[in-house]
C-alpha cells in the first residue's frame, strides 16, 4: 500500500508540474504580440516566457483650445517628441519636440499640462530632467541653452554656452540632452560632442568635461601614425571620438551614457563614477566581462551596404535594483542588463507600417522606469508611448536577481529553482544555482553548474576549492610516496644509472643501422638540442624524407586535436560540440600546407638554396615542441586553475616562442641566409601566404557563382 500511495503521490505532483509548466508560457504569450528571448552560455538565441507584457499607449488624445471655437477643443498630437523622464512621483514628462513644449502626464498616463514657456518661448526642445526639488530642466536645442523651470512652469535659470578657458572655441553648444545629480551639478549633452558632457556646478559654472569617449585606434591608425606627417595624421577624423548621445542617472548617482553609431559596436553603454571611469565591467566575482550592448532577433539581421548592421542605441533607462534597459531604434528592440551588464532578456520588434501596434514600436527614441518597474517607450514615429509592466516570469527573474545581486544567495535558491523550471536553459538561473551551491560549499555542483553556464571563472574558483579538500585528504600518502620515490631515484642513480645508460645507448644505436626511419625520426630530438646543426643535416646529410615528415605532422595533428580536447574549461572555455577533426585540423593543415608553398617559392626568386622537400621535411621538423610541450600542457591545465594562470600561460607562450624560433633557424639553415635575409625571407612568405589564401577565397568564390549560373541555365532551359 505504501508503494501505491507514493506512486499516486509522485503521479499527481509530476501531472501539476507539467500542468503548471505548460500553462505559464501559453497565458503569457496570449498577452503580446512580440518574442522574447535571451542567450545561452555560449550566445546563442534561445526562446523564453514573455518578460514585460504592453498595457496602454498614452498620448495618442491630446488637445489644445481651439482658437476659431472658444469653449471646445481640437485635436493637438505630439510631433516628433524626442524624450521622456519619469519623475520621483512617477510623473511622465515629453520633450515634444515638434510642438516646442513639453507634456506632462500624471502617474497614470493621463494629460495634465503643457509647459511652452511663452515669456522665452522653447525652440525644438530635445531633452527634460526633473531634479529632486521638482524643478523642470529642458535641453532647448534650438535656442543652445538649458532652461529651469519651477514645478509651476516659472523661468527661473539659463544655462548658456559656458564661459570659461578651458571650452575650445570649437565646441558646437547645441543641447540635446541634460540631467543634474544629487548634489546640483548639471550634465549636458551637446550635439555631436566629441569632448564628453559638459559638467557645471550647482551655481552654473563650466567644471570640466565629463565621461568622453576614446578615439579609436586600429592597427591601421597605428601604420598611419608610423607612416604620416604630425599634420597629415592629425587631420585624420577617425581620430576623433564618437559622441555621447544620451544619458541616465540611477538611484546612487551613477551616470550611464549612451553611444551609438555605424561604427560603434562595444561599449555602446557605460556606468561612469565620478572620476568618469566606467565601472559596469568590474562587479560580478563569477561573470565574464561584458562590453557590448543591444541585442535583436537573428531572424531580423539587416544590412546597410552590404555589411550587417550593429543595433543603434538611443536611450538607457535604470530601475531602483540597478537593472538597466536600453532600446535600439534600428531593430526596435529593448534589451535589459542587470546591474552588472549580464543580459536578462530582450524582445520587441518592428511594428506594422500601417497602423500602431499595443507593444510594437517604429521609431523608439527614448525610454525610461517608474517606481513600479514599468517601462515607457516614446516613439517618436508614432509620436505616444508604449507602456510595459512584467510579466510573472519576468518580476521572478527580478526577484531572484535582487536576492543574488544582495548576495543573499540561500534565499535566492528557491526562486531561482522555479525560473529553471519554467525555462531549463535560462543562463541567469543557472549562475545564480551555481553561485547557491557555492555558498553553501557544494563545490562540485558549483563547477557543474559554472561550466553548463560557460563560466571559466566560477568554474576555476570551484575546482580550486575542490582540488584542495582532495590534496588535504591525501597528503600524507602523497608525503610517504614523495620519500618513496626519492629514496628509489638515489638508489637507482648509485647502483643501475651507468649500466641501463650503456644498455639504452647501444639499443639506439642498433635500432639506428637496423631502421633508418628511427634514425630520422631521432633528428627532430638533435634539432631541438642544436637546431642550425640539425636543419643542416636534414639537407646535406639525409637525416630526414618525406615519410618521417608525414609522421610528424600525424603527431602534431593529433597533439593539436588531444591539446583542444584535453584543456580544462578554465583555460579553454569553449562548447565541446565546437571542437570537431575538421574544425581543428583543417586551419592547421592549409595553414601549414601554405607556408611550405609560400616559402618555397619565396625562396626559389630569393636566393634561396632549399629544395622544396627541404622546405616541406624541416617545417615539419619544427612542429617537434607542439608535439612535446602541447599535449602535457593540456593535461597539467586539469589540476590547474587561474591562480596558475601564469604558469599555463608562461608555458604556453614559451611553447610558441620555440616554434617561431625554430622556423627562423630553419629558414636560415636550409636556404643559407644571413639573418637579414632570413628574417625578409619570412616577412615576403607570409605577406605571400595572405595573397594566397585571398586568391582560393577568391577562386571558390567565383566557382560557387558559376555552378549557380550554370544550375540556374539549366533550370531554364528544363522548364522551357
């Protein structure tokens, strides 16, 4: 009986999950007309429950007094607004741009008021901040200042452009943006304003600028910069920083600004402290670092000239928790960060070019969060917000990332539990579980649960954790074994040393007269000892053919393929499923494969005296240390973790500096090079191995194209 009834029990608990799970994501879905989705471990889109569901559009109902019919209204819609800021009290205010004022509504959406300023009418306002006094701060672009007003709507400040020595005569002080901390201080954005926000103190005075982008600086800046005159380069514009476009201001005064551009693909959000310094890369003990923001739907990817568009990111808005949302008005999505930039989710979407939309935007422009989590959207298309609330989904996440970012972990527990439940691949539930079962001392679920969320670094601080409860259960075996092994190693070196010394150098040397191939296959250890002496050998001597070359690029193949494999998580943070024969093998053989080419030709109208089977034998003589060093290295990375992450890259780098050398040495051994000439025959190699692998991009390209035409010709001609 007591089998029945814990079968029946276990029956009717599993009917009410599955019940329960298949009925959350159906309700939600009825409730909007766009997906929602977040990244996995590794980036890729997954599907999830809705996390903010639309409920009003406001704006689309205002009027003015009609001047001809006293008495009655007429219909008086915003025209091209610009921005929206929710006040402390929840108090929704527009910049309309278009009708040079701006609106206010109450914490409902309803109209209450237009601010126009008639004794110093506003000229294309695009920007409107409300201070902890309630008083009212407009970017008024057209008029290049900034204005005060009273809650009443009383002028009661201008801020001009600054006057001071340290504003370059070349500013242009077009406002379009502004907000003030806590302490009076005014950030103004300035159209195209390259310098940063220009900062006044709370009595009007220029303080500095504030929070500037860096120029950026490519490898082709830095030829430029070798290469041009002090004039030429300076008048290069790719010198100059992009602009900051838009800011916020979250509850304990951090700034983040907003930038965006064809060519601006990270950083587009940053958290800057006071120093300007930006800061949203340095909290998470566990997380990777992010430094790119926006995200869209794969299946809605663009291009503008042929090449694919990153998102355009207007505006930021931050809730009291630290979570930020930013909108893109490329894609029309809105994506939202927690307070340490880890993605949460995004979703929206383009809306129907015909008609407005509940959720769907056209031309979104700015965006902010009232008290109660509620998103505003302003579309300035459409000219009315969208208003979002979250969904039951989305307030868990929230939740349960409130508890996690508290570092209430335990508490965070159960929530988390329940989002895994209602979506199993939901990358913060599964670091939020993996940072629980750290807490706790579960330090085995823990790197579990780091490496299913692609984390190296959680996954390192776990393993650290659990190599050392293991080493302190077995350290006194590891101590008797260590005297064991010594005491063997001085016995064996006084007693059998010369004698098994004499034995292992005559079996060498019978095994070399007995098999030439053990022969050649013993020189890649002599060139590693004395590598001129040895390349030389492979040439004049015939210490090498073309069958010990194949075995070694076989071995250096297969360590290359067991290194990827075999390299902890920590120090290879890859998806398995990336790592496949092909995907290895094949870059390193038309890598190889080209090189020898390359260098043989470079060779042949270079002065050069190898043969090509030189070229071919001694290049794969000088894999020998990835052969050596490789494979070792990938199994010490196992009980290693990032602590010693100095180490494995100390042996790392060594390795690979041994390779370049060898391949220098070999150069100038089998073609008898000085090394000036050596080191032109590299450079013209491998400027030769870039052509040709941009003439088989080229040359399988045009293949493609031609079987398409040809396909195409005789699909014509079957149908005719």
């Amino acid at each position: 009986m007591k089998l029945i009834r814990g079968w029946i029990r276990r029956s009717v608990l599993g009917l009410a999950l599955i019940i329960g799970t298949a009925q959350v994501p159906y309700t939600a879905w009825a409730d909007v007309t766009y997906g929602t989705f977040t990244k996995d471990s590794y980036g890729h889109q997954i599907d999830t429950q809705p996390a903010y569901t639309p409920f009003k559009m406001i704006g689309k109902d205002l009027t003015v007094p009609d001047p001809d019919n006293p008495g009655k209204l007429t219909a008086s819609p915003m025209q091209k607004p610009s921005d929206v800021y929710i006040s402390t009290s929840d108090e929704i205010f527009v910049a309309d741009t278009g009708n040079n004022r701006i609106v206010k509504f109450d914490k409902d959406g309803n109209f209450e008021r237009y601010y126009e300023l008639a004794e110093s009418p506003l000229n294309a306002p695009q920007g409107v901040f409300v201070d902890e006094q309630g008083d009212i701060l407009i970017a008024d672009t057209g008029n290049k200042r900034v204005v005060r007003l009273s809650a009443s709507g009383q002028l009661l400040k201008e801020y001009t452009r600054p006057e001071s020595s340290s504003v370059p005569e070349e500013l242009k002080y077009d406002p379009i943006k502004v907000a003030a901390d806590q302490r009076g201080y005014i950030y103004i954005i300035t159209m195209g304003g390259y310098y940063g926000l220009v900062q006044l103190n709370p009595n009007g005075e220029f303080q500095r600028f504030y929070g500037a982008n860096a120029a950026p600086f490519s490898f082709m800046d830095s030829l430029k910069r070798a290469l041009y005159t002090r004039e030429m380069y300076e008048n290069e514009t790719s010198k100059i920083p992009p602009a900051v476009n838009n800011l916020a201001m979250d509850d304990e005064g951090f700034i983040y600004t907003v930038t965006s551009g064809p060519t601006v693909e990270t950083e587009q959000i940053k958290k800057l402290n006071f120093q300007g310094e930006n800061i949203l890369a340095q909290y998470n003990k566990f997380g990777s670092e992010r430094q790119s923001f926006g995200e869209y739907n794969w299946y809605d990817l663009r291009y503008v000239d042929g090449m694919t568009s990153p998102p355009q990111l207007v505006d930021v808005a931050v809730d009291t928790e630290g979570n930020f949302t930013v909108v893109d008005s490329f894609y029309t999505y809105l994506s939202q960060y927690d307070a340490n930039g880890n993605l949460l989710f995004y979703f929206g979407g383009p809306s129907s070019p015909a008609s407005a939309q509940l959720g769907l935007l056209k031309t979104p422009a700015a965006i902010d969060i009232n008290s109660r989590g509620e998103l505003y959207v302003l579309d300035s298309q459409e000219s009315m917000l969208q208003a979002y609330r979250l969904s039951e989904f989305g307030a868990m996440v929230h939740e349960a990332n409130r508890l996690t970012q508290q570092g209430r972990y335990l508490e965070s527990e159960q929530p988390w539990r329940e989002v895994l439940r209602l979506n199993e691949q939901y990358l913060p539930a599964i670091l939020g579980l993996a940072q629980v079962a750290y807490k706790k001392g579960e330090y085995a679920e823990a790197a579990r649960l780091f490496k299913s969320a692609g984390n190296d670094k959680g996954y390192s601080e776990s393993f650290w954790q659990i190599r050392l409860a293991w080493f302190q259960e077995r350290f006194s075996m590891f101590a008797t074994l260590f005297v064991v092994l010594m005491a063997s190693f001085l016995v064996f070196n006084r007693f059998f040393k010369r004698r098994t010394k004499g034995y292992a150098e005559g079996l060498m040397r019978r095994m070399g007269r007995s098999y030439p191939l053990f022969t050649q296959i013993k020189q890649a250890f002599v060139i590693l000892k004395h590598p001129i002496d040895g390349f030389t050998a492979l040439r004049f001597e015939n210490k090498g053919g073309y069958l010990s070359a194949c075995i070694l690029l076989v071995l250096t193949s297969g360590a290359l393929l067991l290194s990827e494999k075999m390299t902890s998580f920590s120090f290879n943070p890859a998806p398995p499923s990336s790592i496949t024969v092909s995907s290895v093998l094949l870059p390193f053989v038309g890598l190889w494969g080209g090189w020898v080419v390359s260098n043989y030709l470079i060779s042949s109208i270079y002065r050069g005296e190898g043969r090509f089977k030189d070229v071919f034998v001694g290049s794969a003589y000088a894999l020998t240390p990835f052969i050596l060093v490789g494979v070792p290295l990938a199994g010490l990375s196992n009980v290693m973790t990032h602590a010693e992450g100095a180490i494995y890259n100390y042996l790392q780098v060594g390795m690979y500096i041994w390779l370049v050398f060898l391949f220098i040495w070999m150069v100038q051994s089998l073609h008898n090079y000085t090394v000036g000439e050596t080191l032109m025959n590299i450079m013209m190699s491998i400027f030769a191995l870039i052509v040709l692998a941009v003439l088989i991009f080229l040359v399988i390209g045009l293949t493609n194209e031609l079987l398409v035409f040809i396909h195409e010709v005789y699909q014509e001609v079957l149908l005719r």
